[in-house]
C-alpha cells in the first residue's frame, strides 16, 4: 500500500483502463499540442511523448521495459488561463500498457505548486504545470506516475511530452544551457517506494553535438515506508551525444543508489521551433535487488 499525498506521477497499466474513467471532457475532441501559449481555457489538448515505465513486483529485481518514443501522449484541460494560477483540471497519460486519467476535484495544482497532483484507489500521478509563473515553460513539460496493479505489483513510470523541434530547427552552431525541474519514483534494495524532485542542468555544444546533463534531487518522500535515500544516491551526471540530422538524443546514465550502484538509459528531446527546451526520461535499475529509478525532466534556456 501507499500514501494517498505521496508525491509521485501520472500513471498506468492496462488493467486500470477499466477503472480509471475519470477523464472529463469527453465530449470534447482534443486539439493537437504546439505551445503552452495557444492552450484555450477547457480546450483539451493532446501531446505526443516519450514513456518509461518499470515493474516492481515481489521478486528479487524491478524490470525496466523497453522506452517508447512514437506511440505515448499526454492529454489535458487547463482552467484559468489570463489569470495568475492557470491549472489543469483533467489529465491522461496513453503509452503502451497504459491507460489512465483524472479529472475535476482528483487534480490538485495549488498544493504543491509548481506540480499538479492526482490520485485515486489505485493511483497517484505529478505533472509540472508548465504555465505556472516559476516556470512558464512553453513548449513541453514532464510527469511521473506510480500504480498498484495488484497486492504484490506495482507500475512506475514517466513521460515526456511537448511539439518536438523539426530536425532542421535544431541549432548547429553555439550552445545552450538549459535549466529545469526532474522527478520520479525509486525503489529502495528492500522494494519500499519513493517519489522525488528536484533540479536539471543540461549544456548542450551544438557544433560538437554533446550534452552534459545534471539531476539532481532535492526532496524525497516516502510512499511505502522505509528509510529515507540520502538525496546523494539519486544524483545524476552523464555526457551524451546525438547524431547529426536527429532532434532526439540517448545515451548511459548512471545514479549512486544505495547498494551496488544504478545504471540504465537517458531518452531525450529537444522542444520548440528552435531547440528552445529540452526534455526526456531516464530509468536505472540493478540486477543484484530490487532497487531501481524512473524519472523524468524538463526545462529551458
């Protein structure tokens, strides 16, 4: 079991799509995502995204599966829109093996402001509000999620998602420092759950094509018990490369964890016309326990 108020992201596994009909604004087809800008109030707007998602169950390890990059969205409605606290009101994560949505008094985006939190039976789910005034990000945003699928399983995740930068838009020349938000959720060696949050730094040589990414967590809460990780064993540094002709990049990440160390993928993409964002996922896991991270982030220049 966990927490109601745990701090952990949007969610899903296809045995929840039964359960979870809680979407709102169902009559109202949604409107292809290009900017935070040209959201309309009660407008429901559809992103495409980048998925992660891991299972944790009574074993001796947590499965990572495969990134998907081509068929996962995010959808949402905002409220508010011209006055200081725009919200979400509805929110639904579709990835593969993932299907599920909140709406209405479940969203809350002033508690925990800049992130909008959700929840139900069997779900707990975050989103950075993108239009929140610390933020104003305009072109993508991130969320991470965490479902129990049964006494025994449970489904962690994040996604990516926001209008994509055309290959041709991607800078070859000069570079750019991108400063943002990340988050997700841990598993510690034992199998307890954590969510986290806290800060991204990405500096990217566009002549050279090399990032060097920085994530590092600032707060975490427990979901199911345990004791608290050092913020330390969830840092995040690595240096990555991209391909020429490409608006997407991934590359090895590694974390500290608490044990024998993490190591797994980082997927990410440049958003905007002009490669004014950046975003992505990363999950890290080991083969000697059951410990394992799955996060995502976002932020701009």
């Amino acid at each position: 079991m966990y927490s109601q108020n745990a701090l952990v992201f949007l969610i899903a596994a296809a045995l929840l799509a039964a359960c979870n009909g809680s979407g709102g604004n169902s009559a109202v087809m949604p409107v292809p995502f290009t900017s935070f800008s040209a959201v309309q109030n009660g407008q429901p707007v559809q992103a495409n995204g980048i998925s992660q998602t891991a299972n944790v169950a009574s074993t001796t390890s947590t499965t990572l599966n495969l990134v998907d990059t081509a068929n996962s969205s995010a959808q949402f409605t905002y409220t508010g829109i011209g006055t200081l606290v725009p919200a979400m009101t509805a929110l639904a994560f579709n990835a593969p093996g993932t299907n599920v949505s909140w709406s209405g008094a479940t969203v809350d985006c002033t508690t925990l402001a800049p992130l909008c939190t959700a929840s139900n039976s069997s779900s707990t789910g975050v989103v950075v509000n993108a239009l929140n005034s610390s933020l104003a990000w305009n072109y993508q945003s991130f969320g991470y999620w965490l479902v129990t699928t049964s006494i025994s399983s449970t489904v962690v995740g994040a996604m990516s998602f926001g209008s994509r930068t055309p290959v041709a838009g991607v800078p070859i020349a000069g570079s750019g420092a991108y400063t943002g938000r990340s988050g997700g959720a841990y598993v510690d060696p034992n199998g307890n759950l954590f969510t986290f949050s806290g800060t991204m730094n990405s500096t990217v040589d566009f002549v050279g094509r090399t990032i060097l990414f920085s994530s590092s967590a600032t707060q975490v809460t427990a979901v199911s018990g345990g004791t608290l990780p050092p913020s330390s064993a969830l840092t995040i540094n690595t240096s990555l490369s991209y391909a020429k002709g490409t608006n997407q990049f991934s590359g090895p990440v590694t974390a500290p964890g608490q044990g024998a160390g993490l190591s797994g993928t980082l997927n990410g993409s440049f958003y905007g016309p002009t490669a004014q964002e950046i975003g992505g996922t990363f999950s890290l896991n080991t083969t000697t326990s059951r410990e394992a991270m799955v996060g995502g982030f976002g932020g701009k220049r």
